[in-house]
C-alpha cells in the first residue's frame, strides 16, 4: 500500500513542488490497483495539489471521509465537478450532523458546506454504514468506533448546536478510519482520531484480528487535546512499538516534535507530497 499526501496544513521547504497547503487533510492510497482517496480537504486545494501528483479525479475509484467537518469535505464538491463519471463515497451515516465550535462564546458552523443532495447531484454515490465495510481488497472502512478509553474525552470545544439553544458537546460519532492489513501487522489510517488514536487503534486489532499496529497514519487530534490524554496516548502508542508514526494536520508542532523525539527514525512528518509505504 502506498499513501500519498495530498492536503496537509503543511507543505515541506524541501518540495521542488508549488504545493498549496490549507487547514485541512487529504491522503491518497493506492493499493490492489485501486485509487482511494481519504478526505478532500476543505478547498480546490486538492485538485492543484493532486495534479502535481500527476493524478487526475477522474483516476480516483473511490473516496472516504473520516467525518463531516469542513476541512475534511470542503473539496468534494470541487472533485465531483471535475468528473466526468459517478464516484463510490464512504461515510458514516451521520457525517451531515450539525456539526459547530465554539470559541470565545461565539457558535460556528464546521460541518460539510454542501447538502446531500447536492453532492449527489454531482455524482457521490453515497455509501453510509456504520458497521464496518471493505472499500477494495485488503482496505476496510471502519465504521463507528467504539469508545472505550477513560482519557480520550473528545474536544469539548466541539459541539451540536441543540433545538432548546443550548449546546452540548459532539461525539462526532461520524469519526471513522481505514484498516489495512499488511506483513507487519495493522495500518491505521485516520482523519483526525476524534474517537481518539487509542480507540481507534484497538477496534482495527479486535475487527481484524490482528495483533500487532505496524503504523499510524494521518491526523491524531493530540495537538488540542488535554495534556493527560496527551501523556497517556503517547505512552499506550510507545507500548504498541508501531514501525511507523507518519502524523499530519490536527497533530500540531509540539506533538509532532514530540513524536519525533520519542520514535526516531520511526517518525514520519506528514507534510503534502510525504509518501508512506506499507508493506
């Protein structure tokens, strides 16, 4: 399996590349000759960047969304647009929740920028499941995750704006990774691990029957995160002694430099154009 990213708040100085980074998180996977892409970013950014890469959308065989915040599903739109033929989607049912932040009192709207309907139109043909399902060989989308942890809280800046005009914090039951099985053990690939990296983890161990992480890819959700949670992941993701962490998006600087120091050559930066192998 080869991931490819495609979105990432970051782009590396040492890219000969003009990339274009945003807020936001798009991976491209290849594998049993198929083009997956997870999550689009929340602008056009990902047409630019994944031409750059030398892959039209119309090459793409399916797409996955982690969960329904913007900067994850901003550039759907803008790919379905760009098609010239309907597109398998994966999601959880509830993606087009009411999904809001609140900071300094203030109520924003985070969630997807299109209806159903319209990205229907545009040629999504949705898969909603909430139970596990394999996108192509090998490549499993999984569903809702199960939350088992006692530290991994959830971001309480993230809400559900209720009816009654009060707001409660958002499960994000939406949240959801791929699981790849391969020689080493699991892959986990993850939007942002609001489920929590933990969680997420340990439902692809017992759903695939696997025992061992042989990596963690894409956006862990530490960066906000409380410093307990902070300390008690880092430390449960050292235990499952992975043999790659390539961490991008909602990962932020200080966890990355954390990462970096604890794992080593291990460590992945998953700044736009990274290419992670899993064998």
């Amino acid at each position: 399996m080869k991931c490819t990213v495609v979105v990432d708040n970051s782009v590396p100085i040492s890219t000969r590349r003009p990339f274009r980074g945003e807020h936001g998180f798009s991976l491209l996977i290849e594998v049993a000759s198929a083009k997956i892409l997870l999550d689009t970013g929340q602008s056009e950014i990902v047409l630019h960047n994944l031409k750059l890469l030398g892959v039209q959308p119309n090459d793409l065989d399916a797409i996955a969304l982690s969960h329904g915040h913007y900067d994850h599903t901003g550039g759907l739109a803008f790919l379905l647009q760009h098609r010239h033929k309907p597109i398998p989607v994966y999601a959880h049912p509830d993606i087009f929740q009411n999904h809001h932040s609140v900071n300094e009192g203030k109520r924003r709207y985070i969630g997807i920028p299109h209806t159903q309907e319209e990205l229907s139109e545009l040629g999504a043909q949705w898969n909603l499941t909430a139970a596990p399902r394999e996108i192509v060989p090998g490549l499993m989308f999984s569903g809702q995750i199960p939350r088992r942890t006692d530290y991994e809280t959830g971001d309480a800046k993230l809400v559900i704006a209720a009816e009654a005009g009060c707001d409660c914090q958002d499960p994000i039951l939406d949240d959801a990774a791929l699981y790849y099985s391969c020689r080493d053990g699991l892959a986990v690939i993850g939007g942002c691990a609001h489920s929590g990296l933990v969680n997420t983890v340990e439902y692809g161990l017992k759903l695939t029957a696997n025992t061992q992480l042989a990596g963690w890819i894409g956006g862990t959700h530490l960066g906000p995160a409380p410093k307990p949670q902070q300390a008690k992941t880092l430390c449960r993701l050292a235990e499952y002694a992975p043999r790659l962490v390539a961490a991008s998006h909602c990962t932020g600087f200080a966890m990355m430099a954390e990462l970096q120091r604890r794992f080593g050559e291990r460590f992945i930066p998953g700044f736009i154009g990274q290419v992670i192998q899993v064998d």
